[in-house]
C-alpha cells in the first residue's frame, strides 16, 4: 500500500506488520520509518495537514512530517495519535 505525498519525489508506504515508511524517489531510499502497534491497510498523506496517515482495523494513526526528512532523521516520527473509526 503506498501513496505519493504533495513532493512529487516523496512516496509513503503501509505494511501489513505495521510499519509506516517515507521514500525518496530521486535517492532510491528509506528516509523515514515508524513503526505502529496494528496491521496497516493503507496509507495517505493529507496535502493540507502535512500528514502521513496510517489506517488500520483499530483507526487511523497520524504522523506529522516535518520539512523534507533525509535518511536517518526520523521526520515522521512527531505528532502521532489515533482516532478509532466505526
């Protein structure tokens, strides 16, 4: 499951194992990963929030992406929280 952020070079990612990743298209590499307590059915990034979303059977996690995150800062790793869904 992945999803191109507003920066055309940027992609996110969802596994079923619950890890959430950013990828630079450009470098051909990782260069976020956050890890979440859920198998993940899909992932999007809200354009006006700044946020990757993470969605699972137990809701939606939000992760705050902060500028534009290189290999080993751990950007999206700010401001996460659930909110279940019905």
């Amino acid at each position: 499951m992945a999803a191109f952020t507003n920066d055309p070079d940027r992609l996110v990612s969802a596994a079923a194992g619950g890890t959430v990743r950013l990828w630079s298209l450009t470098g051909q590499h990782q260069v976020a990963e956050v890890r979440i307590d859920a198998s993940l059915h899909c992932a999007a990034f809200d354009a006006d929030s700044g946020r990757v979303l993470a969605a699972s059977a137990l809701g939606v996690t939000a992760l705050q992406v902060v500028g534009r995150p290189e290999p080993g800062e751990g950007a999206a790793e700010h401001g996460r929280g659930t909110t279940p869904t019905p």
